[in-house]
C-alpha cells in the first residue's frame, strides 16, 4: 500500500474530527466574519492542535484571506491545508551518513518505544544495511526481553546486559561489537523516567559522552517516541524530554487509533521538532517516513 493510502487510512479518527468539523462550519456561513474564524479555532483546539498553534493558523488565514481577496468560505480548508504544510515545513529523513551511524530512541514506557526500534531495524535490514541494537534500557529486565523478541524476529544483532547494569556500559559494548561487525546502523533503546528528569538527565549525558568518544565523527539521531493517543499530553512530554537533551526528532505512534494526529502540527510550530516517522497499524511497513503534504492532505480529504 502507498504512503498516502497508508496514512489516509491511519488519520480516519482525525480527519473525522478536523474535516469534518471544518466542512460543517463552511457550510453552514455564507460570508467569512470573525464568527466563522472562532468556530474553526474551536474545531483546532478540539483537535489537539492546541490553542497558541490553533490561534497561529487563524492569524495566518486572516492574512492569506485578505491579501487573495477571497469571500468564500469553502475556499478556506485549501487556504489552511496551504498554511499548516508550511508550518510542517520540509520533510526530514534520518541522518545515517557514517558508518556506523547511530541512533538513540528514547520515551516513556508505553509509547511503543520498542516496537519502533523493531519495525525500524527491520526496515533498514531490508535496505542491506547490518543493524546492531543495544539494550540500554536496564531499568526494567522486560525492556531488554521485548527488544530481545525483535531482534530475534527481525534477524539482527542485539547485545544486552543484566538489569540494574549501566546504561552506558551497554552502549559502549554496543559500540564495540557493531565495530567488529562492520555494522552500519546502531540502535541503542534507553529509559525514559521522566519523574526523575535529574537521573534521565545524567543518564543520557553519560551515553553521549561514550559515543562522542568512541564514535567521534559519527552521524547521531536522538529520536523521541510520542504516543500520538495521549494528544496533549505528547507535546508536554516533548517539551520535557527537549529539556534534558537535543532531539533531532520525533517518532508519533498509534496514529491509526486516535482522533488527535493534529498534534503533529504544535509539536514541530512550537518545538522545532521534526516528525521523522509516523506510526498507522502493527505491521513492520507501517512505520513510514513522515510526509507533511500527504499528512496534510490526510486529516482535511475526506472521503468522496
């Protein structure tokens, strides 16, 4: 199935939300007033979109409606499809450049962490790549058994300690074998306890500073997983996680299972975060590369 028909068929709860409530306001005005412009900011904020994102649209269609001239309302989800791709901004793929590259993922528990490191070292395997993972998440013995059924499942090396051991130590052999391997891509999972920010904190600095070492010159993702179901929640989760370390992008699951995709749109407007990867079912093809125009296209196209 083709990226937009993956994700047109992942975002049906919120286009449900966001299209159709947007449609019913045209509809029902026969003049765009201020009226009509608090009604779709309504619909936004309901959406997930957040009120200081919601308020930003709206600005910006007040402006792209004067300056068009245009007095019809149905002209409008053209006009703010037109805004929010330019919100999103350009689409941004990882950066695997150096051999090996290496990737941090980190969140919550819940958030599907580990089965997006799953469906991702699949996918680069089935590029030719040689993927090494690394259990670093050793708080919790069920962390590294999970990844451990991936790695299994997907065919790829993963190298693990006991619980309780250091993180970085785990990254550091982690380092060691993908080297002997000659291994392109090294993805390390890591504990996300964000009630205890000053742990996590020392955590992730410490990790960093093995692979700095180590891998001097090497190209370094940290990518955040964001349930997509928790809406606001998300962008607060965000906003925690960009303050104990640099993200350089976001990985929003269980879109497929929520009305609350908007939350796409604050997390890069206010947070300057990309979207890297979406998340729209359980199959290992359906963690796909985020695309802004057909997201967009996505939660305002509703079905004919």
């Amino acid at each position: 199935m083709a990226f937009f028909n993956k994700i047109k068929e992942g975002l049906k709860k919120t286009r449900s939300s966001i299209a159709a409530g947007i449609t019913n306001i045209v509809n029902s005005f026969t003049k765009i007033d201020e009226d009509l412009f608090d009604e779709l900011e309504e619909i936004l904020v309901m959406s997930d979109i957040g009120v200081n994102t919601a308020g930003e649209i709206c600005d910006l269609l007040r402006k792209r409606i004067k300056e068009t001239g245009t007095t019809d309302p149905n002209a409008i989800k053209d006009l703010m499809k037109e805004i929010i791709i330019g919100m999103l901004g350009e689409d941004q793929s990882l950066c695997l450049e150096t051999k090996p590259s290496v990737v941090l993922v980190i969140g919550v528990n819940g958030v599907g962490k580990t089965t997006t490191i799953g469906k991702l070292s699949a996918q680069l395997k089935s590029e030719g790549k040689k993927v090494v993972l690394g259990a670093a998440d050793t708080f919790r013995a069920a962390a590294i058994d999970q990844l451990g059924i991936w790695a299994e499942r997907t065919g790829v090396t993963m190298v693990k300690s006991v619980e309780g051991t250091d993180p970085a130590s785990v990254v550091f052999d982690t380092i060691a074998s993908a080297k002997a391997r000659s291994a392109d891509v090294i993805i390390c999972d890591t504990a996300g306890r964000l009630h205890n920010k000053k742990n996590l904190m020392e955590e992730l600095a410490k990790i960093n500073r093995v692979i700095k070492r180590e891998l001097p010159d090497a190209s370094v993702e940290t990518l955040l997983v964001l349930d997509a179901t928790t809406g606001q929640n998300a962008v607060n989760q965000a906003k925690e996680f960009s303050n104990v370390t640099d993200i350089t992008g976001i990985v929003l699951t269980k879109l497929d299972g929520t009305a609350k995709g908007g939350i796409i749109i604050p997390i890069k407007n206010e947070l300057h975060i990309p979207v890297k990867y979406v998340g729209v079912g359980e199959s290992v093809d359906d963690l796909q590369p985020f695309n802004a125009k057909e997201f967009t296209d996505g939660i305002f196209d509703l079905d004919e």
